[in-house]
C-alpha cells in the first residue's frame, strides 16, 4: 500500500481515509504472528515510553494496549486516575503537561466526555490515542472489529453490517460506522427508537426499528451493549422487553444467514442484547475480536510512535 501514515495521534476514524484504515488493517495482519510465538516479544518500540491514561473501567482495551505495547518493548506507566493529583484539583490539561514534561511518547485515553482525547492532541506534544471518549468515538475497537470481519470474509467493500442495540450512547456504533462506510460497507442500524440518534442516515446508514429486517441478508450482526451508565433516564420500559424484542437469540438466529458473524465489543449483559447460546456459539467471533484486539493496538501504536525501522 502506498500510502504513509503521517498523523500524531488516533482520535477517531472520522478524521481517517479508507488507505489510512486499509494501511492500519494491513500493519496489524503482519503484527498478529508476533502474538503466535513462543516468546511474544520484539525490540520495535524500545525506549518508547506508553502512558495509560483511563478515566473509565475497562477490561479489553486496557489489558491489550498493555500486552500490544509490552510485546513491543515500550516501557509502560499506568496512571490510576482516582489516586493521582486530579483528585487534588489539577486540571486534565495540567496533568497532560505534566506528563509530557517526563518526555513520554505515547499517551493512550479513556474518559467519559466526548473529545477531551482532542484537547489533550491539541495540548500536549506526545501522540494521543483515543481509547473511547464519551459517546464520540473508540476507534481501535472500531478497527478491530473491522479487521475480525476482514479475516472472514476476506472482504469488506459490499457487505451488509448491521448494528443492534443502543445506538444514541455507543462510541462503538459510531468508529464502526465510520469506518465501514469509508470501506465501502452497507451499514444498517437497528434498535429502540429512544435509542436511535437523531438524522444517524446522514451517516450513511439505512435505520430499522425491526429486528428481524436487520438480522435477514446481513453477513454480520454486531450486537451492542445498552450503556445504562450514559443514560440519564429510562429509555425502555424494562430490562426484559428490551431483552425481548432486540437482544439477540436462538429464535431470532434462524432470520441469520448461515454464515454470519455474530459480534459484541464487551462487555456482555448476557440474556439482556444477545443469549448465552448465540454469544456462545457457532456463529459467533466475540473472542476473536479480544485476540485481534492486540494485534490491532500493535499497529496503531508503531504508526503513530513514527519508528520508521521496523525491527522485529
Ligand atoms: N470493548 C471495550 O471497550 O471493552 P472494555 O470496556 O473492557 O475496554
């Protein structure tokens, strides 16, 4: 591929081209054996210094910025939040140039509000890359996912994705629709109409309110989460209903084509947006994606430090 990477941080995939997406799939494919070998480790970010920065629980994306990072040879410094000068008073932006004035390289954020990644980018010279701010963007998770697609069905230019679940509050629902329109995917989103954003077709995306409609043609469903910590107020009658008429089950399995691929970004409510047996089972590549996860942090993280020699 041609193109270079020439950008200091990973905001969203908004901001992206489809060759800057198809060039951060590609370096991730390479990386991806790395994680095979019986000793996971390569000298390629040596004396690079990686700071966590996470405002917000996480399993997934914490654990495999860590792993992707260590497996590089960078050094690492986990920020705890809640025990940090923050608690003291300190501005985020304070804190940021505080950092900075350690000389790290990388700092990796989550937070609750949607763009302080980008105030920090605009702030502070190490690159920033974006691990889910508000309800914007988390665009690893985006690119993983699109990569977890893209080993299946060596493809993803004419596909049809459809996204169920909680649209309005997914920072996942919008990185994977950046980028799978940007690649040249049909993208439908599905889900409660107190859960659907307002004018999401400018994004490109044909809405459905039916399940059923979204399960029937589509090559992959991507079940999400409902955020009930971005909610403010109840935006569904129960648990139960919800359960009922968009989680995901065996029953509504049988509208699927037989190879689809059943996706969930984590964490799962089991028995709320998908069952047991369907997150379980044959058709679904959830823990594909955690793996490809690292594969795809991995990449990220070597296109954004500027290392131009690729030692491994
Ligand atoms: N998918 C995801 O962002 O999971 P975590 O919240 O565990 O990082």
């Amino acid at each position: 591929m041609a193109v270079k990477w020439t950008k200091k941080d990973l905001l969203g995939l908004e901001g992206l081209s489809a060759d800057e997406i198809g060039l951060i799939l590609e370096t991730a494919d390479s990386f991806k054996e790395i994680s095979q070998r019986p000793i996971k480790k390569v000298p390629t970010l040596r004396g690079q210094t990686v700071v966590l920065f996470f405002f917000e629980p996480s399993t997934r994306t914490r654990t495999s910025f860590e792993l992707a990072a260590k497996r590089m040879s960078a050094d690492i410094v986990n920020i705890q939040t809640n025990a940090s000068s923050l608690t003291k008073g300190e501005t985020l932006k304070d804190t940021a140039k505080n950092i900075e004035a350690m000389k790290v390289n990388i700092i990796i954020m989550r937070h609750s509000a949607s763009g302080a990644p980008q105030l920090l980018a605009e702030s502070v010279s190490p690159s920033i890359i974006n691990a889910g701010d508000g309800s914007h963007e988390h665009p690893t998770q985006g690119l993983l996912d699109m990569f977890t697609i893209k080993e299946h069905k060596k493809k993803i230019a004419g596909l049809n994705v459809s996204i169920i679940g909680d649209i309005a509050h997914s920072r996942v629902a919008r990185s994977n629709i950046w980028g799978l329109t940007k690649l040249g995917a049909k993208v439908t989103v599905c889900g409660p109409a107190t859960l659907m954003p307002p004018e999401i077709e400018k994004l490109g995306v044909k809405v459905t309110y039916d399940i059923k409609e979204a399960i029937e043609g589509a090559d992959v469903i991507n079940m999400l989460r409902i955020q009930l910590e971005r909610q403010g107020q109840s935006l569904f009658p129960s648990i139960r209903e919800y359960a009922m008429k968009f989680g995901l089950d065996a029953e509504k399995m049988k509208y699927a084509k037989k190879d689809v691929l059943i996706m969930h970004p984590g964490p799962i409510n089991r028995g709320v947006e998908i069952t047991p047996e369907v997150a379980d089972g044959p058709y679904s590549v959830i823990l594909e994606q955690v793996t490809n996860g690292i594969a795809v942090r991995m990449a990220v993280l070597y296109l954004v430090s500027g290392v131009k020699e690729r030692i491994e």
